[in-house]
C-alpha cells in the first residue's frame, strides 16, 4: 500500500531548492514537478497539496494594468506559467487541496482572487526588496498580525525572513487578509479572511526553502502546518 503524500510543486528555475525542502523532514512525502512545459497538468490529480513556487513577473494584464509592463524585467514574463497556475489555484479550491505560495506564488494567488500587483516595489516608494549587490537575500524584519492564523503558525509577532523581489501585493484579493508585513507596509503573508471548512491556503513572500536558519519557525512551523493539514485532509 502507498501511504506516501504527494506534493505538487510547480516547475521553475530554482525548482530543486523547493522539492529538497518539500522532502525535508519527512521521508514520507514525494513530490511532483508540474508545468505547462512538461504539459502534465493532469497529474495534479495525484496531489495531496501543492506549492506555488516562485520566479518571472506576473503579466500586468491579468490584472487589468497593461501599462504597468514597463516595469515588469521583459525576459522575465511567462504568461503561460500565469495562466497555468490559474488552473492549478482553480483546481485546488475546487477540490479543497492544501496550498503553499512562495514569493511569486503568493503574487500569482493573488491576482487569481482579484488582487492587484505592484510592478516594482521601489518606483513605488519603498525600500528595495531585491537580492543584494552579491546576488545573496536580502534580510529584514516582519510584523505578523497577532490575531492572524499565522501567528498560530509561527508562534511569535515578528522575524527575520529573507528577501528577493522587485514585485508584491497590492490591492488583497477577494477572500484573502494580509497577515505580515514588512516595517515600510509590503505584504509579506496572506491567509483566507474566513477560513472555516476551506483547505489550508498560506501565501508568503519570503523564501521558506532557503532561509539560512532552516528551524526558524518562519520555515520549519509552515513546513508542518502545512504537512499537518495534508495528512489531516486525506
């Protein structure tokens, strides 16, 4: 009999790095690669839960902002990862799958649930949440809402997560509450506003899968919940 859980991860650059950590800490878990370029949506039907990774800008058009493409990096725009990720975030709430979206991932739920994007974080004002000069994360401090089912997660107010992104959040989508924030007001979580007898759906902007301090609970305590909630769910 095969009691394992199968993770859906969505293909990208880095994709190594996010099913090495999916694997982590449990032998009991496998995961599948799922891409449009692999042309294997179908598999998603074998999933138990899904990570949402991270990587290009989301077209501007899925939210209604054509005229923020100027701000998008052009070599970094994948409008058929987009709209396969749409039909992966349609799949999983139909079928109350548990979601994790990282960084580009918490973008690309956004949009799907009618947020909006910010195209470039510092032509908008802020403080730059881009890698380092040496191509390394970028480190800052969260604020986690303390009445947020995130800080049941995470167990503390706030932490150190690391950073790189030009993009973020908006305007919050239908459904969804922002539950962390960085000091200068970027979301950096999100969570379902009504939760109850809906699937597990966690977005976050940081970088749980390489975050240099593996058992912050900033990755380890979302690592399990987010196991928790598949092994609960099957």
């Amino acid at each position: 009999m095969n009691n394992k859980i199968t993770i859906g991860v969505t293909d990208c650059s880095k994709f190594e790095i996010y099913s090495n950590w999916v694997l982590s800490y449990n032998e009991n878990i496998e995961v599948i690669q799922l891409g449009y370029k692999l042309n294997n949506f179908d598999l998603i039907k074998k999933c138990h839960g899904i990570v949402l990774t991270g990587g290009e800008d989301v077209h501007p058009k899925f939210y209604n902002q054509p005229k923020y493409y100027e701000y998008c990096y052009e070599d970094d725009i994948d409008e058929q990862r987009d709209e396969f990720e749409f039909k992966v975030l349609e799949y999983t709430e139909k079928n109350k799958i548990p979601v994790l979206g990282i960084c580009r991932g918490m973008q690309v739920g956004n949009v799907y649930f009618g947020g909006t994007l910010i195209p470039d974080i510092p032509a908008w004002g802020k403080f730059n949440h881009a890698k380092m000069p040496d191509h390394s994360d970028r480190y800052h401090e969260i604020i986690v809402n303390p009445s947020s089912w995130l800080n049941q997660i995470v167990n503390t107010d706030k932490g150190l997560v690391n950073s790189n992104h030009h993009q973020s959040t908006d305007k919050t989508g239908k459904g969804l509450v922002v539950s962390a924030l960085s000091p200068d007001g970027i979301t950096e979580a999100m969570e379902r506003m009504y939760p109850e007898g809906k699937s597990f759906l966690c977005f976050v902007q940081w970088h749980p899968e390489r975050l240099k301090d593996q058992k912050s609970p900033f990755s380890k305590n979302l690592h399990e919940a987010f196991i928790s909630a598949i092994t609960n769910n099957l």
